[in-house]
C-alpha cells in the first residue's frame, strides 16, 4: 500500500558547485523539461502520495519559492529548512537522483556535478524515448523546425525553438525553450539551456550551454567570452540594481564625497574585487558605490567577506551566507556594525540573509538618508 506522505531531502552541493556557479542548487537544476525537484513530485503523484515534504539546507528560499510555485501537482507540499542534509528525518529519500533507480556515489567537485546532471539527463531521455507517444512529447509548441533538419532519437525540443536547415539534433540532446539554432549545426550529448543562440556551423559535443557560457564536459573547459555570432544568450541579464537604487548611490557618492579607498583592491570569498578592503569598516563605501550605478554591486545587501572571514563562521552560517546578495550598505550598518571581522555583524547578516529583501529595506534606506561624509572615517558606532 503506497504511503500518503513521501520526505524528499534535497543535496546540499552549493559548495561543489565551483565551475557551472549556478544560480540555484543542484535539486533545482533542468533535467530534461523539468527540474530535479519537479522529477520527484511527478514520482509522489504516481505513487499515490498525498503530502510531499521537502527539506534542503542549500539556498532553502529558492527551494521554498519554486514549492510555492509548484501548483501543477495534485500534492500537498511543505517544506523545512535544516542547517545539513544529515539533520533531514531518517526515512527521507535523498532527491539526488532520477527518481525510480539507486543514486551513483556523490560528486567531490564542479566537474563532476556538472557530469552527474548530464548522466541524468541521458537517463530520462532514454525513459522517455521508451515512451509510445515520444513522437508527440519530444518537440514543444510553436517549434519551427526546417524540414531539411534531422532529429536523431533520443532528444527533446521546448516551446518557441528555431532550427534552420542542415542541422543535425541528437542523440542525447536538449534544446530549452526559445533557443534558437541557425544552420548546419550538429549537436549531441548535449544540453543547450533555454533561450540560447547557437550560430552557424558549429559542432557541440558533450557540453553544456547556459546563459551564454560553454562549458565542455569532455575537456572540463568553461568558456566565459564567446563570439555572440557563434554561442551567446537571448535572455536579458536582469539587473539586480533597480533605476532608483543606481540614481540614489550617485548622489550618496556626491554627498559623501567621492572615492575615499586606497589603490589597492580585495578580493571577496566569491571572486567579486573591491576596491580597497572589504573587511574595513565603512571607509571603502563610497569608493563601491560607482559599482552601483554601473549595475554591478547592490545598494543594499550583507556585507562583503573576504574568504578567511567567511570560512570563520560556522558552517550552516556559510551556508546561508554563501549565495546571499552582497551590497555596499547592510542592516548591519544600521545596527552600529560596520565590520564582517565584528561578531554581532555575523548575526545581523544572517539576519537579514533569511528575510524577504524587501522587509529590512525601510531602515537601510534611513541609515544612508542620515549617512555623513564624517561618518565614513569615525571609529564610533552610529545613532
């Protein structure tokens, strides 16, 4: 008799994920037409599960916005968020895997997470080639295919997909909604991530390419600067700085008088460079605020760490820092600490880490309202 209530526990990998650096964990990652997670609620609802309970230590907002999404699922859905997958309840099925089939061990680097989301996505295209009606579900809606093109089983097409003449698709290949994939193009082995532009003549072989970066499996090369004629992305890059934010840092740097750091520059735990020293105290500010209006660096956010900071907290600490936005001015600040080196501004990051952006906003927006030029070098905590 099937059990009413299925405990998934999804890998808690955001460490691993050194060379994709993806803006989701890996439960959440495309496998096929669907997420990870996705793949394992289809598997509750053909099991005859009423409930699915879901538990994730990495980045447990996204998991939790993309469960609150997820209404397609006649499932019941709850979710916990826990420090490590060790903390998840005894019986929870590790969701690391295709559902259906024993998980191969665990990955112990970039690479290897990036081979393991493409050894599933094998899998599920050989399920589904298995399928009667695979004709049928394999090419999404609205696709315009030339009929000089060939498909080569297994592969699966999204919607609104563009492929021109003498292009060879598959086996094993994916393309993602609203790509586009010009002329005389084979590619096999290989997903090509949605909205993407492929240009003509080009060859991709176990890789994958993802917001306009090629990552070569085969090689373990990622390939950051592409000719947009050849590989590139159709997606525009939102912008994390909204217009007000970018005109009100103009005028902080104004007001406060400019760049004050030195020559020198830092380099945070995630690769982002600082002018400056992003352990100071409020000293290097105003030299990060040209980073706002350029759209590179939030106004507002947990302050920057450099790694040896950052490897001082404790590890579920890391673990909620770790993907949180980074801005030039914290709730932190706002609460007399303007340090990462201070304790107190350990808490009040991860604070501010597990809220919605919006809820603290109010009093960041009010501490740089009554931001002085003189606070800036003051060894004084601030009203």
């Amino acid at each position: 008799m099937p059990s009413e209530l299925l405990e998934l526990v999804l890998p808690d990998w955001g460490s691993l994920d050194t060379v994709r650096r993806s803006p989701v964990p890996f439960g959440l990652w495309t496998i096929g037409d669907q997420c990870l997670l996705h793949h394992w609620l289809d598997h509750a609802v053909n099991q005859g599960a009423s409930t699915v309970r879901v538990f994730a230590a990495d980045r447990p907002a996204a998991v939790r916005r993309v469960l609150e999404e997820s209404t397609l699922w006649p499932v019941k859905t709850e979710f916990t968020a826990i420090a490590a997958t060790a903390a998840a309840p005894a019986g929870a099925l590790h969701a690391d895997w295709l559902p259906g089939e024993p998980s191969p061990p665990a990955p112990t680097s970039g690479w290897e997470l990036l081979a393991r989301a493409a050894a599933m996505e094998e899998v599920w295209l050989d399920r589904m080639a298995g399928e009667p009606d695979f004709p049928l579900v394999s090419i999404g809606f609205a696709c315009r295919i030339h009929p000089e093109a060939e498909l080569i089983p297994p592969y699966f097409i999204g919607d609104e997909v563009f492929i021109g003449p003498g292009c060879e698709i598959g086996p094993y290949a994916v393309i993602g909604q609203g790509s586009v994939i010009s002329g005389a193009n084979r590619i096999a082995h290989s997903q090509v991530a949605a909205h993407s532009f492929v240009g003509p003549v080009t060859a991709l072989e176990n890789c994958l390419l993802d917001r306009g970066i090629l990552f070569n499996l085969k090689h373990r090369a990622r390939l950051d600067q592409l000719e947009p004629h050849l590989l590139a992305t159709l997606e525009k890059s939102p912008s994390n700085v909204p217009l007000r934010d970018r005109l009100r840092a103009f005028y902080l740097f104004l007001r406060l008088g400019g760049a004050r750091a030195s020559a020198r520059s830092r380099v945070t735990f995630d690769g982002r460079t600082l002018p400056g020293d992003p352990a100071a105290g409020l000293s290097n500010r105003a030299a990060w605020l040209p980073l706002v209006w350029q759209g590179k660096l939030p106004l507002y956010g947990v302050l920057p760490r450099t790694k040896e900071q950052f490897e001082a907290l404790e590890p579920d600490w890391q673990q909620v820092l770790r993907h949180a936005p980074i801005g030039v001015f914290s709730y932190a600040d706002c609460q007399g600490c303007h340090r990462p080196a201070d304790p107190a501004e350990a808490i009040h990051a991860v604070y501010q880490a597990s809220l919605p952006p919006a809820t603290l906003l109010a009093a960041m927006s009010r501490f740089t309202r009554n931001l002085k030029a003189a606070d800036l070098t003051s060894t004084s905590p601030l009203p």
